[in-house]
C-alpha cells in the first residue's frame, strides 16, 4: 500500500517531472518499493538525491525500485543512482532496479553499468531478493580477479563474463567460484 508519510519529511518537496510514492514491505525489516514515475535527469536529480537520503535516514537500506513508469534516465540521473548505490552499499544495505523499460535499461547497459547494479524483471522478484531467496544472493556481488589477466571484476550474480582487460571469458559459479569460461 503506497504511503508516503512512512518517511519524516517526504511530502515536503515534490517534483512535476518525478513523482516518487513509497511502499513498505512489511515481510522485510528495513525494505522499502520505491515507485518512480517519470524522469530522472539533469534537472530533477537534486531532488531525487534528497528524497532517498530523507528514506536512509529513515533507516530504510533495503531499495526496490519500481521503474515501469520511467521513461528516461539521463547520464546524470544514472549518476545520481550510481552515488546512491554507493551510499547504500557504504552502510551495509543493497538496492535492485526493477521493471525498467527496454530504452531505459540500454542508457544502463550502454554506459557500462549492467553489472553494476541488480536489475529484476519484477517488484515481486526484486523483494524476494531481499527475503533471501533463492540463497545464492547471498554470495553476490563479489569482487573477483580474471585468472589470466588478474583484472578486478565485479559480479552481481553468477555466470560468464567477458574479463574487459584481457577479453577472456570467465565462469562464475553460483557458490563464486572461478574458472576459464
């Protein structure tokens, strides 16, 4: 159920262009949906910046981000995203990125951040992230080196992957093994 006033302070300020409405997730201590709703860009990204600090000081570290309804994420608004990934991480917490759009998702993928941030086709599997489930999240991310080349590599999630300093495929396991791929 959408309720704002679950954060002190968030209905203080509002944005035309970004409309953000907050859902608990009570099954989770410390998780929290955040639907966004139109653009995050150059012109709204202090905005935006303020309002997930008022949902960390809140004490919420647990981030699903609910973006069917964005429709364009602007290098500066992955920015925005990318320090508070950061900031999340720094105090212990993880966010995931749920729903985008197809041309959403590729301003991601093409500014090299499709391993940096944990996307999910829906809020129900973004939550269920945050239940512990399926166990192997635990693991990830993790910070691996390329066998070959040693090169630092940052895995969300198990797989193969192409090592960008020397192009050798690696294999990830699910328990974050590696191996030549």
């Amino acid at each position: 159920m959408i309720n704002n006033s679950i954060v002190p302070g968030f209905m203080d300020e509002k944005d035309d262009s970004l409309l953000i409405n907050l859902e608990a997730v009570e099954s989770i201590p410390g998780c929290i949906i955040v639907n966004l709703c139109g653009y995050v860009d150059t012109y709204n990204t202090a905005f935006f910046t303020k309002q997930m600090d008022k949902i960390l000081n809140a004490g919420y570290l647990k981030l699903v981000f609910n973006c069917n309804t964005v429709k364009y994420v602007s290098s500066t608004g992955i920015s925005a995203f990318t320090s508070l990934h950061d900031e999340v991480k720094g105090k212990g917490g993880e966010m995931v990125l749920s729903q985008l759009q197809a041309k959403v998702k590729e301003v991601f993928q093409l500014l090299g951040f499709s391993d940096y941030f944990i996307f999910e086709e829906t809020v129900e599997k973004a939550v269920a992230y945050f239940s512990g489930k399926p166990d192997v999240n635990a693991v990830f991310p993790k910070v691996v080196n390329c066998p070959v080349c040693s090169h630092k590599l940052k895995a969300t999630k198990s797989g193969r992957f192409r090592c960008p300093g020397c192009k050798s495929i690696i294999a990830i396991t699910d328990s974050g093994a590696v191996m030549m791929g």
